[in-house]
C-alpha cells in the first residue's frame, strides 16, 4: 500500500486550498494512501551546514523520508514557485537529504487561463537538484478557483475534478513502480567484494536517512527565533571602506556593528 506525501504551495485564497486538498484526498486510488506533510514546525531561517538540524525540521524531514513518495502542487508567484515551498524543499533537501532518490509528481495549480508554466519549471529545476526521480512530462496542472466549488464545498466543476483524479491516478501508479524496482533492486544480489561472496542489500536509503536524523543532536535543539543563534553573531566592530574614507557626510552616520543598518 503506497503512502504518499502531499507538499500544497499556498494558494492566493486559503479557503480554495483547503478544498483543493480534500479532493486530492478522495481522488486517491484504493490501497493508496495521502497524507499532509505539515510544514509549520519548520525554523524561519535557511538550514545551516555548522549548526544541528533543529526539532522541527527533524520531524519534518523524518514525514518526507517515511512516504513511499510526493506529490507537489505549487501555484505561480512572481513567475516563480512559492517562498515557502521552496524553503521547505531547501529543509527537505539539507544534509542527510529526505529527497534523494525520491519519487516525485508535480502539478501546476491557478485560475483558469492563467500561468504557471515558468514555476513548474522552477519546481522541476530545484527537485532534479535535490535529486528527486521526478515523473516526466506530460506537465500536470490544477485549474483552481473560487468558482469551482459550490456552497457545501463540493467541487462543481467536471474540469478540476477530472484534472485531480488523473493527477493522483498517475502519482499512485509512478510511486507504485518505482517502490517495486527499489524492491526488486534491493533483493537483486550484489558482490560483497570484502567478503568474495554474494549478499544481499537488506537496508532501503529511506531507513537510512532516518538512522541518520535520529543521530543528529538527540533529535534536535530548538530553532534560534532570529535564525543566527547569539553565540555565533560576530559582535566585532570593523571599518567600513566608506568611513575609512574620512568622508564628513559618511562620517555622521553611526552604525549597528552586527547588521550595519543605521544607528
């Protein structure tokens, strides 16, 4: 039975989202399961490589690593894919990375007759770099709106709903697949060339990750509520080139040592 994880970019109205994600939930094929990967525990800052993974991006990166694959919808921002998504791709993808060999559907979502193709490629760009097995073209999108739904909440529209079932449709079938081959991979014998006999790999990558985040800083320190935590801020006051230059009008501006904004 396949688990899959659903990553939703934000929608402009909340309401729509909300909708939308039910029936992403209803359209998925018997033996096939859909969850929510939450993204709100996640720290507001960017992964750091010198600092332990917080709690919340522990958990988070521990919910993609235990699906058997994503679906990802994002709508278009500034011909672009959402802020927050991406920052939840770059959590996702951060050393050990949750996304490595992970099957991944992605599907455009906004209004009828609008873009979104120019985000889907900046989707599709970032997951081949965080080395996800995207499911190739045809490209997949979601013509959402208010209007599609009724006053119950029911989609209304045979279009949508049409767009829906054939997107979790397909996402089942590829993650299906793709599970047997890793399946049938695993048990294929290989050469324990150490040993000079045949094993077996017995051990699947997203085990892996997961030994690995459970031995990262006792499942996390808490996230720092301005990113850099106090110890690491250089507090050391330097010159500044401009200032350097004896420059009266430059001169009579002071500045905060750690940011350089005005004083």
């Amino acid at each position: 039975m396949p688990v899959i994880g659903l990553l939703l970019g934000q929608l402009p109205h909340a309401r729509t989202a909300r909708q939308l994600a039910t029936m992403l939930h209803a359209a998925a094929p018997s033996g096939t399961t859909l969850v929510e990967i939450s993204t709100a525990e996640l720290p507001f800052h960017a992964p750091y490589a010198d600092m332990p993974t917080p709690a919340g991006a522990i958990a988070f990166k521990r919910a993609i690593a235990d699906v058997d694959g994503l679906v990802i919808i994002t709508p278009s921002h500034e011909r672009s894919i959402p802020g927050a998504l991406k920052h939840a791709i770059d959590w996702a993808s951060a050393s050990p990375s949750s996304l490595e060999g992970k099957p991944v559907v992605i599907a455009g979502a906004s209004a009828p007759r609008s873009g979104y193709f120019a985000a889907l490629q900046h989707l599709r760009t970032v997951l081949n770099d965080a080395g996800a097995r995207l499911m190739g073209q045809p490209e997949r999108t979601l013509a959402v709106a208010p209007h599609c739904f009724g006053g119950s909440g029911r989609c209304v529209d045979a279009e949508l709903d049409s767009q829906v079932s054939e997107l979790v449709s397909a996402a089942a079938g590829y993650v299906a697949h793709l599970s047997r081959e890793r399946v049938a991979t695993a048990e294929r014998p290989v050469i324990d060339t150490a040993a000079g006999r045949l094993s077996t790999e017995e051990t699947r990558r997203p085990m892996r990750v997961l030994q690995r985040l459970e031995a990262s800083a006792d499942g996390g320190p808490a996230s720092p509520v301005d990113g850099t935590p106090s110890p690491f801020v250089d507090t050391a006051s330097t010159i500044d080139p401009l200032v350097a230059t004896g420059d009266p009008a430059i001169l009579a501006f002071s500045t905060e040592t750690t940011t350089g904004a005005p004083g």
